[in-house]
C-alpha cells in the first residue's frame, strides 16, 4: 500500500491572534506527508531549494516517506508563504508569496513510485497537477486532488480538464461556492459532481466538512478545541489522513471514505494545536487512537429511544 | 408527561432572498407548541391581542396544546415582527418591532399547569421569565431557557438571576461569546456553565449545534438542505422538539439530550423549508422518523476499521 503525494515542500512564516512563527517548514506536501504516514508508505513528489533543511528531508525518510520523487534546485530558494490570522481563524491575509522553485515546477513521477495504488494530488497549478496524472502508467484506485480559488480565477480550462480525470475532489466551502457559481452547498455539491468527480469534500474548516457522492451526504464534524493555535496546513493534514486511511484499508467504498473524513478531522484537529507540523512530528499511535474516540463520542447517538 | 412552554405568540412579516410572506402568524411559543406537540402535551403560555386569529388557537387545541395560560387582551394587538433576511440566511435585519401586549405581559401559571416536570422557558425578557419560574409549586426534573443578546445588553442582571434557576441554556454562537466574554466557544461554555446552568446548548444554525455538560461535549449538525426557505423560528422549533423528546423519554441524562438534539435539529430542518410554521403544521410521524434515519445515515460511521 502506497499513495503518491504531490505539493509544495515550502517555507511558511504565520502570524496568528495567538503569535508570530518564525520562518518554519511548511507546503501543502509537507503536512500530507507528516499525517500520511502514520497510515502508509508515502511517495513524495515535490521542489525545493538550497535552502531547504536536509534534517526535514531525513526526518521524513525515516517515516518511510520515499523521496525519489523530490527535486533538489541547489541554486534556488523554496517557495515561501507568509500570511496573518485573523480573530476567528477562518479567514487570513496573504502577507508574502515568493514562488521561487515553484514557479517552474515540472514534476517527475519516477518508476519507482509506478505500483502506488493511490494519488493524492495536494493544491498546485492544475496543469502541474495534470502532468503527475499524464505520467501515470496505470490508473490508480483512486485520484483526490486539493485545489483553491486562485486557479478557478486564472486558470479554469485546466481545472476543469483535471477535474474530468479524477475521483475525490476537497475544496472549501467559498471554493464550492465560486466553482458552481450557486450558493446553496447541495446544490453545489450536483453541480460541481458533473464536471467530473465522483465524490465530492467541502470542508467548513471549524465547522467540518461534508461528503457527498451520488444523492448520499455525510457529515464530519470538527474537533471543538479550546484554542486553534495555528491553523495553516490543517486542510493538508486533512488530505493526509484521508488519503492515509483509504490506503491503508485498500478500500474506496462511500462508507469506508465517511471514516477516511473522521480520521482526516481527527488529524487536523492535532495539526492546529501548534504551529506549522510540531504537533504532527509529536503525536503517537495511542494520540490518534484516543483522539479518534473523542470523535464518536462527539457525534455517536442513540435514536432508537425514538 | 406534560411541559410548560412560555414565550410569545404573535404576527411575522418576513422577506427572504427567496420571497416575502404576508402578516403570518408566528412567536417562539408557536413554534415551539406547534413542534413539541408531536411528542408531548403541551401547557402553553402566552399572550396574544384580539387580532390573533381563533383558528390558529383552535388548531394547536386540536394537538393537544392547554390553552388556560393564554391570555386574549381583546382590545389591544399581538406582539409583531419583522424583518429580513441576507444572503447566507445567517442573518438578519430586524425592520419593525411593535411590542403590542407583550410590553407589560405578566404570565399567570394555572393550578392545572402545575403538575408539568418539564418546562421549556422561550425567550423573553428575563424578570417575566423569572416570575414564572417562582409560580412553580414544585421544582420541575428540567427547565430549559432560550434568550438573546438584547437581554445581555440591557437586563444582564436579571438574566444572570434566571441562569441560576434553570438546568438547560440554549443560545446561539454569538449570544455565546457575548455572554462569557471569550471568543472561544469551548471556553465560553466553562464560563456560562458557571453561571448556573449544568448543560449549555450552542446553537451555530446551519453549522448545527453543541451541547456541553461537565467535561462531555456532543455535537449534531444541521442537514444540509438544498433550500433554506426561511429560517425564522428554527431556534425555537429545535427547542421544541428538544424539550418534546425529553418529556416523552423522562430521561434528563446526557446520553439522552444528545438524541434530543438530534431530534430539535431534526424538526428545524423541516421549519425552514416553508414561510413561517407552514412545513411543521403538515409534517407525519412518518416524516419524522425518516428525517431522523437521515440524521443517523449523515453522521454515522464506522471507526472499527481504523
């Protein structure tokens, strides 16, 4: 079992009500790939720089994350993101965006990473992200792919044309909104289904997220947490354990993907404790476990009283 | 198994995005007796002027609502409002409130009310709240509040003295906050339950709601509709078929109030698909029990797999 990753490996700065980081380890792949493999061997495709930290790339490693897929722009510099919170945590600024090594990203899926069964495909340009899909030499079990509203602005055609080739598609709910042009969530969820995938995740950030396939929904709540202390990359970490839980189990049933969403809620409800991946790096077996009984007790009810 | 409900019965002229409705009838009370009725007998008190139609009393008689604790004030007029709705149907824009009998409404409890154990207080201005409570000959198993920030505006000490005679408060995510001083909803709960009650329910509309108790936080989201038709008076039906469940059941544990919920976000899914209490006058049993299977089938999953 194994799961292609493709994203940013980048540097982050954030500021939050709750403090400044400085500049730290961040990237789309990065948290996939720290929440991932927890749950299955990852293969990472992704671009730094020079400037990127060789222990990040050992402590991966190490983590049976296999890294023949990540290029090494010696001369360059990792992409670098810099943003601000605000209050409620939902919404944020863009203080700084420096594509540097990403700008000419051309990813190569090397034949080693040929027999994974499973892709997920983290937020980048869509024509990049079509490039990893035109590579493949068989169709994987199952394709999800991250997007944002940058590229349904500047970019649509492409969207559109990777859309048409895969399977999960996890966007928020504004996404949802701008790509279906309808406000209504359901209604989106139709529509945005008809462009091509078959599943469908709108994530609500501290308000969960929604699974929709066919006329099915389900719905996984968030964590309530005393604090969001940070909450870059919990989409990501979301994607990990999502993707994580579906490679593990081998299985891409609907019923099977409502606890792949649970798994990826819980996940990101660790990844928000901290900054940046902190917390991923911290967590044990036993962490998830606990956290993943928190969750039923969260919504587990008893109707038969009814 | 009988509970007291008390709040208002009046007119609403409401406009959405998606209409206007006329002068309808409506009033926490209303839809509250109109939901709650499904589960239980309900000793209903109010206060309404002589334009308040006879059919609309004779209809709630018919499902078994006590009407001894209404008050008619034949030669005034009922409590109306107005007002309109943005967008995202979170909120609104109040354009007229005329308080009508409702400015110097002095409830009377009658001896037939007063073998009620449960009473499910709709929110009003806390002193009349409060003079309901002390008519009570017999501490009852649950009272259950509603109010709203204008109350904490302008008569938080009155409020504060209610809260400490009550079991159950049910607000909404900014009511909240305001209450506790704390952005933080899982610490606002801490702060509010130390006010007095020993279960706060947060209601965040169609983010669904939470129920706190001690250390145990439940949580049951909204269905996700293709059409919210008009939201008003979807707060006050979720309290009814809270306060209707737990009458039913006799069963104030907190393993119980989670199916409660269950039930209160049940039958406010069916409010809001019609002007006014329209959707609830008609709805079966059977309507009911399939609503609540798709509250099973939407956040029901499977966590032995991980």
């Amino acid at each position: 079992m194994s799961v292609i990753v493709v994203g940013s490996m980048a540097f982050d700065a954030i500021e939050t009500p709750f403090g400044k980081s400085d500049k730290i380890v961040g990237g789309a792949a990065t948290y996939i790939a720290w929440c991932a493999s927890n749950f299955t061997n990852v293969n990472q495709i992704s671009v730094v720089g020079g400037d990127f930290p060789q222990e990040e790339l050992d402590a991966l490693s190490a983590r049976g994350v296999a890294l023949d897929g990540v290029e090494i722009k010696k001369n360059e510099k990792s992409f670098f993101w810099s943003g601000k919170y605000h209050l409620d945590m939902n919404s944020r600024d863009t203080l700084v965006t420096e594509l540097n090594v990403l700008e000419h990203f051309k990813p190569v899926v090397p034949d080693s990473y040929q027999d994974a069964e499973f892709v997920m495909l983290g937020n980048l340009q869509p024509s990049v992200q079509m490039s990893v899909i035109n590579q493949l030499t068989h169709r994987p079990k199952l394709i999800v792919m991250d997007t944002m509203n940058l590229w349904m602005d500047i970019a649509m055609d492409d969207l559109k044309a990777v859309l048409k080739k895969i399977d999960v598609l996890m966007i928020n709910d504004s996404e949802a909104r701008q790509l279906s042009g309808d406000y209504s969530l359901v209604r989106a969820a139709k529509t945005i289904m008809a462009m091509g995938p078959k599943f469908l995740i709108i994530k609500k950030g501290e308000h969960g997220a929604l699974l929709f396939h066919e006329d099915k929904v389900f719905f996984a709540p968030a964590l309530p947490l005393e604090e969001v202390f940070d909450p870059t990359g919990a989409g990501d970490t979301f994607a990990g354990g999502f993707i994580g839980h579906i490679a593990k189990t081998k299985d891409i049933s609907f019923e099977n993907m409502k606890t792949a969403i649970i798994v990826g809620s819980a996940m990101a409800s660790f990844c928000v404790e901290k900054f940046g991946t902190q917390r991923l790096r911290e967590i044990s077996k036993e962490d998830i476990a606990n956290r993943l009984q928190e969750f039923v007790q969260l919504v587990n009810f008893d109707i038969d009283l009814v």
